[in-house]
C-alpha cells in the first residue's frame, strides 16, 4: 500500500518531532488512506500542548483551544493539530464538562468514537492502532472503542455517525455496538437539530441510503423522524403498489439521482432531490380512502405532504433555498403531465422551468418504486413528457411572465391603469401566448390587448 501524505502536512509533524514532540496524523484521514481513498481533511494528534504549538508555528489561530486544537496555516493551506486529551464527564451527552491535556497517545485513541477512527500514523513509526481498527475496516464492521454504551452515553451524535457511516461505507454494524445503539436511541433528543440534519444528510447522498431502514429497526426514526414510522407500517393496497408507503419512500431514495447520474445534478440539487424523495409520500398514512373499487386512495396527500415537508425541514433548521426547493416538489411530484405541447406548456408555467429536470426525475424515481407490472408504461409517459419539453426549450417558447415579449411598462405606456386589472390581462396574454406560442410578439400582444 502507497502512503501518500502531502508535504505540509509531514512536514508539521517532522518540526514537531525536531523539538522534541510525538505527531501523527489521526482519525479519518488515516482511516480513508487505508481504504484507498484521498483524505478531505488532515487532522494532525501532538504531545505537544496548544502553548507550544503555537510558539514552534509561526503562524496559527486559535480555533479550538480551549478543547486543543490549534490551527497553523502553511502558505494557503491551514491544517488543525490537536494536542493529546482526555475528556471529563459528559453530562448533556454531547460535550465534555471539561477536557484535560495529556502526554499518552493511547489515553487521546480511546476516547474517540469507532476503532476505524481510533488509529494514528507517521511516516517515523508507521500505523498505531491499538484497538482492531485495520481489521475492522477489512472485516467491513463497524465497532466502538471500548464499551459501545459508554461512547453512546458519552456522546449520543454517535448513534446517528454509526449509522452513517455503514451508509458512506457500506460497512455493518457489529452486534454488540448494534445493541448499545438500539439502547441508548433514548438520548438523541439531547442533540441540536443542527448536527442531526448534518447526518442525516450525509446518509441520504451516500451510495447506501437504504440504511434509513437501520434507522428505522433501531428506534432513531421514531425519535429524529417518527412521520417515517407510520408511513414503514402503512399497506397502500393499491394495484400500482406492491410496497408499503415506507418501503416505497426507501427504494424511490435510492433511485433518485443515484451515483450513475450524479453528473447530471450538482451537489446541492442531489441533496434536494433524495430529501424530496424521503418526504414525498408522508402524508399518504394521514389520506386513506377506500374508493368504489376497493383499492385505497390517498386524495390531497401532495399538498398535505408539502405543508408536512416544510414543517419537518424547519425543524432540523434546514435553510430557505432547500425547504422552498423541495416543498415545492413535493407538492407537484404526483402531477399528471398533459402529453401534448399545449399541455406541456402550461405544466411548465405552473410548475416552473426551473424546477422541470428535477421534477422528472422526482417521476423517474418515484416510478421506480411502484409496480413493475405499470411501471414500463409510466416510463414510456415520462420519455414523451420529457421531449416535448425539450422541444419546448429548444423553440425557446415562453412559458412565464418573465419570457412574456410585453410588460406592465408596455401596457401603461399604451394608455392602460396601473392596478390589479393590468396584472390580470398579462396573465390572459400569457394564457393565448402558451396556447399559440407563435404570438407572443409586441405588436401581437398589444392588439390582443386592446381586443380584450
């Protein structure tokens, strides 16, 4: 196995040495360089103390010093070292009460999360791991440092990081770590929103999402998401569904924008989409009917659903470009597209062109998850809507107020008032304009105008 470390960063470890110190690099950049991977962070352990560290670098920033952590900025680049430390009592289950310097290695490794995460390295001395974490990551587990309760009750984020990382890692959990979590689930309600969405997160765009059903069977869902719980139990008896709303709501998760198209979306519209995905069908548990046919019907769940998506993004304190982006396609998600030009036109007015690819895709992924025995028609519906889209975009045809070749500017400055009427015959333009997109011209619209 190639050890590459960047320059800088042996480099603090090698001054740290020359004056006397140990250095090593720790945690999950070494566990990522074991698994082949390229490191995001470098996070460098040190005997040194923070007072020392900063008299040997001569330019850093006290980012965490209170907890160690000092931050010495090499050119453009900052990496965190951090000295040896052992923690106090934990007593809300998140944070130590106070946290204590020392000299010993083993002392800072066992305090930490997971035996993957617990094991240090130098170009010097090679790899230190002093709890099975090299094995663990060739056996795929994921194991605790030392007693799985005590780490869960220390801090309980752990919980929800044991779970994320067999999604990021496609690892299993071991048993008695499993145990401790299932346990010790109680805690989370002590864990900011904040870190809790950060998690979650993370599952979500990982390539194993389907580990929302771990977090189902351990309790977590019914703590941090319990809408999932109902919907996991809830039967759609319907003939385009073989799945319950739960069930369907996972796989539609992996479907969507999965690492096979991940080119044809950015980072962040990946995030909305499998967030979208995990809320679409929420409120299917709360719209049960029974129609005439004997098969159930879940009438108004998309906008029930909508109101439902914004009230649990808001409390995991999501920001407003994601809730109003997902919201949205939540509401239209199950909208039934009119495979004609005209018909597309006024779909993309009133769903918003921006929204259209992603919108598809919502349609791709929930198809996915339905009946296979309907679900060739329903792609076949999709293809269509998608190319008289295209084509749409392609004739660059308007579809909104703003593509409209006349303004309110326009209309006052032919001899109309100011006030809601005008609003309203921009409106009726664009109406005709979607109809006969060939219209929409100036002088086209004024006489339209001045017809109405």
């Amino acid at each position: 196995m190639k050890i590459q470390i960047p320059d800088k960063v042996n480099d603090i470890i090698d001054t740290l040495n020359a004056h006397g110190f140990e250095a090593y690099i720790v945690g999950g950049c070494v566990r990522d360089m074991l698994l082949g991977r390229l490191p995001e962070d470098w996070d460098i352990t040190t005997s040194a103390a923070p007072a020392e560290v900063k008299q040997i670098f001569r330019r850093t920033v006290d980012t965490g010093i209170q907890h160690g952590t000092v931050t010495v900025l090499l050119d453009q680049d900052h990496f965190e070292v951090t000295t040896y430390r052992l923690d106090g009592i934990y007593e809300d289950n998140r944070h130590p009460k106070e946290v204590s310097f020392t000299s010993s290695l083993e002392e800072d490794l066992k305090r930490r999360d997971f035996t993957i995460n617990a094991m240090a390295y130098s170009k010097r001395e090679g790899f230190i791991d002093l709890f099975g974490g090299r094995k663990d990551l060739e056996d795929g587990l994921i194991r605790c440092v030392g007693r799985a309760e005590e780490r869960f009750e220390e801090d309980a984020l752990r919980i929800l990081r044991a779970v994320r990382f067999s999604a990021q890692l496609d690892f299993i959990i071991e048993a008695d770590t499993l145990e401790a979590l299932k346990a010790k689930a109680e805690l989370l309600p002590n864990i900011s929103a904040e870190r809790i969405r950060v998690e979650l997160m993370k599952l979500l765009v990982s390539d194993h999402p389907d580990r929302l059903r771990l977090l189902y069977e351990t309790g977590i869902t019914g703590i941090v998401l319990p809408e999932l719980d109902k919907a996991m139990v809830t039967k759609q008896n319907n003939t385009h569904h073989i799945y319950t709303v739960g069930e369907h709501t996972i796989r539609s998760v992996c479907e969507v924008a999965r690492k096979s198209g991940e080119n044809r979306f950015t980072q962040k519209e990946r995030e909305i989409l499998r967030w979208t995905m995990l809320l679409h069908d929420l409120e299917k548990p709360n719209t049960i009917s029974v129609g005439e046919d004997g098969q159930n019907h879940f009438y108004g769940h998309q906008e029930k659903g909508a109101i439902t998506a914004r009230t649990i993004l808001r409390r995991l304190k999501f920001d407003n470009e994601t809730i109003a982006a997902v919201v949205h396609l939540v509401r239209w998600h199950d909208y039934r597209f009119i495979l004609t030009p005209v018909g597309m036109r006024k779909a993309a007015s009133v769903i918003g062109k921006e929204y259209m690819k992603l919108l598809f895709e919502v349609k791709r992924a929930d198809n996915s998850a339905k009946n296979p025995d309907f679900v060739s028609e329903e792609y076949e519906k999709l293809e269509t809507a998608v190319k008289l889209y295209q084509e749409i975009q392609e004739k660059k045809q308007c579809v909104s107020l703003k593509e409209l070749n006349i303004n309110g500017k326009d209309l006052i400055a032919a001899g109309y008032r100011p006030g809601r009427e005008l609003g309203e015959l921009l409106h009726k333009l664009l109406d005709l304009v979607i109809e006969n997109p060939e219209w929409n011209q100036k002088e086209i619209l004024l006489n339209l105008a001045k017809n109405n």
